[in-house]
C-alpha cells in the first residue's frame, strides 16, 4: 500500500494514495485509511468528502469500533467510471467492459482474420468497443477509456517497433489511430504488463508491494511492481522474461539468443515436445495434438502429456528462481490462456522450486498463485490500464522539491 505525504502542494497525490487504499480493500474505514497510508485523520476526512461528492466513494455501513461510535464503511462506487479493454492476440481479439472495481460487465471475443491488414483490425477493434458499450447500456459520458493490451515492443508514442509474431505491424501508430476511431481517449501497453497491472486493480495483488506476473500466452512476458510502482524500463519494454535463457544449448529464438523461456515453453515449442516425445515409439494421434489438446491430457493425467507440461513447468520454475533471487519480491503471478487446465501444474512446479531454491528462502516466503482471471487476463487488464492511468498514486505527480 502506497504511504500519503502530509507535506504540502501534494494533494493530488494524497487523493490517489486514499482512493488505491479503498479500492484495494473490501470495505475500509476512515481510522484504517489513516493507519495504512501515514496521513492525518484530518487530511484523509478532507479526501473522503470530495472523494464522497464526485461519486466515487459511498459509505456502506459501518463496523464495530473499539471505543466511541461506530466507524462507517467505505467501498469505491463500481459504477462510477467503465473502461474497455481490449487485447490483441495475433489470432483473436478480446473485449472486456469493466467497471471501477474492475469486475467484467460484459466480453466479446471475435477472430483476427489471417493477414488483415493493421487499419482493417484497429478499425475491427473501435468498432466491437462500441458494440459493446452499446449492448451494455453504458453511456459514453461513463467511459473513462479504451485500454489496449497487445504485443510489443512500443516506443514512447504508443507506437509498435517490429512485433515479432506480427509482420506488417512495425511503426503502426497503433494508439493514435484507435483513438481516432473510438473517440476515446486510449491507454496502450503490451500485454504481459497489462495482465499484471489488472492483477494490482482487480486481481490477488491489489495489496502487494512488489510483485511479478508472468504471462503465458502464444508468447511468454512478464509485468512487474516494485515499491508499489509499475516497472517498464528505460524504453517501456522491462519484465521480457521470455528471453531468460534456460537452455544454452537450446533452439533458436526469435531474439537472436538460444534456449529462451519462449523457445522451449510456448505453445508451439510444447508441441513440437509433443512430437518429439514419440520419436523411436509408438505413434499416435497425440503426436498431431495441437497445445489445447495437450494441456487437456495433461490435466486428465495422460503420461506423455504430463511429462512434456512437467518439464516445461520445470524450465520455467528455472527462470522463476533467478527472478525471485534478482527482485525479492512478495508474489509471483501466474496468468495468460496458456494456463488453461494446466495452471496447477505449473503453479506446484514453480513453487517448489521458489520455496527451495531461492536464496533467501529461510528470511521470507514468496508466494506462487495462480490468478484468478488468468483467462481474460490481459483483456481485464487492459481496462484497468484506463483505471490505473486515471487514479493510481504515481510518484512523478510529486513536486521534485518539497519546501
């Protein structure tokens, strides 16, 4: 939880910090605000009130006090503010219409033609953003935003720089021009860090200082918090943990470098493990399975399956280690559509390694979860890069000198 200033000239920084202290809890008192952010009973009763008189915050009930009058509850008003989120795989694009605590209201998935053109998807993309306002019955004076959620690289301008699974997107302006056809403003960011930032709005994290998520989808990313800060990097492009190397002497990766996290713990890579594991045997249909069918094997106790989604786990628990020993986070997150029915596999194979391997295993524990909206992570997530944009305490809104 982020701690307020009761410094001058930081109001505005003061009223994120008291409106992340709500929205992170399920129902907090004006007493508990104070306790958990450092500020002045005072100064927290002068944020709630107009925090109270923008719509953003209602009183709903009250708990015990340990002395005097009973403290009076306060939860985040859900439906003052919406957000679309929309991400974009290569092969289809999801939509999720969320509202301020980010709870999905409503979700569209609809497909990516093969080889369609980048202004024919973004236009694709404006369009089912508007159906599903539309169809939901939310007026777009409760829009705050479209977020988007796709794959990166970007530079500062939200604009793509060689996607590597996307040829014919390099420099598409991709942000602008979904502004431009939405009419919203929009907030984009590559969808490993989006996942995580929706795990901190409406996820497991939304208490934790320094956290990783590490996202699992047609490629493997990561996002991460650290001090109760999203992390990007000098060039907004940190947290690649796909191109951790694990096995030296491993495949070619896409980045130049061998044995990456994504080159052996893809979905393709885990099929072609499929394939590989019947070599010199018997053969059989599962030999052509595709990674759903493998995972769903893998997840009803089928030998070959569980041994290939076995040692992809373990070449991620690998990577897992050297990222808990760099970052001695709290939590490592585990989310994206590649976890489809194999999230507890891997989940009990990175925890073993996190609780035994690590090197400060004896100071502290750190916890290996598997998110509880790993499906629509990145979609969920890109609607709470709107939310997070528009209310998250930031520490680049405090004056550089505070006299």
């Amino acid at each position: 939880m982020q701690q307020g200033t009761n410094l001058p000239k930081v109001g505005s920084y003061n009223r994120a910090v008291v409106l992340e202290a709500i929205q992170a809890s399920d129902g907090i008192s004006r007493v508990q605000i104070a306790a958990v952010t450092g500020l002045t009973a005072q100064t927290v009763s002068v944020i709630v009130r107009r925090l109270l008189e923008e719509g953003l915050v209602v009183e709903d009930g009250s708990a015990p006090s340990s002395g005097g009058k009973p403290r009076t509850i306060l939860r985040v008003e859900a439906r003052a503010g919406y957000a679309v989120g929309v991400h974009f795989d290569p092969q289809e694009l999801s939509f999720v219409l969320a509202d301020l605590a980010g709870r999905p209201v409503a979700r569209l998935h609809q497909p990516v033609r093969p080889g369609a053109r980048p202004d024919t998807v973004i236009r694709q993309m404006a369009t089912a953003s508007r159906r599903i306002l539309r169809e939901a019955g939310v007026p777009d004076a409760k829009v705050l935003g479209v977020g988007l959620a796709c794959p990166g690289p970007f530079d500062g301008a939200g604009v793509m720089v060689s996607p590597p699974r996307l040829p014919g997107w390099d420099r598409v302006p991709i942000e602008g021009l979904l502004r431009e056809y939405t009419r919203f403003p929009v907030t984009v960011d590559n969808d490993a860090t989006a996942a995580a930032i929706g795990e901190r709005w409406a996820g497991i994290a939304r208490s934790t200082p320094s956290f990783a998520y590490l996202y699992l989808g047609t490629g493997i990313g990561g996002g991460l918090f650290l001090d109760n800060q999203v992390y990007r990097g000098r060039s907004l492009n940190a947290a690649e943990f796909g191109h951790i190397t694990v096995e030296p002497d491993g495949p070619e990766c896409y980045c130049g470098n061998r044995g990456c996290v994504e080159a052996v713990c893809c979905p393709s890579a885990i099929e072609a493990a499929m394939r590989a594991s019947g070599a010199g045997g018997r053969s059989d249909h599962a030999d052509h399975a595709d990674h759903a069918a493998i995972c769903a094997a893998a997840a009803a106790g089928e030998p070959r399956a569980r041994r290939v989604i076995e040692r992809v786990a373990g070449r991620l628990a690998d990577a897992a280690v050297s990222l808990v020993n760099m970052l001695d986070i709290d939590l490592l997150v585990l989310g994206g559509p590649a976890l489809r029915e194999v999230g507890e596999i891997y989940r009990a194979v990175i925890a073993r390694a996190v609780s035994g391997r690590t090197l400060a295993r004896r100071l502290h524990a750190v916890r290996v979860e598997t998110s509880p909206i790993a499906a629509d992570a990145a979609a969920i997530g890109a609607a709470s890069l709107v939310f997070h944009a528009t209310y998250a305490p930031r520490l680049g809104t405090l004056p550089s000198r505070q006299m």
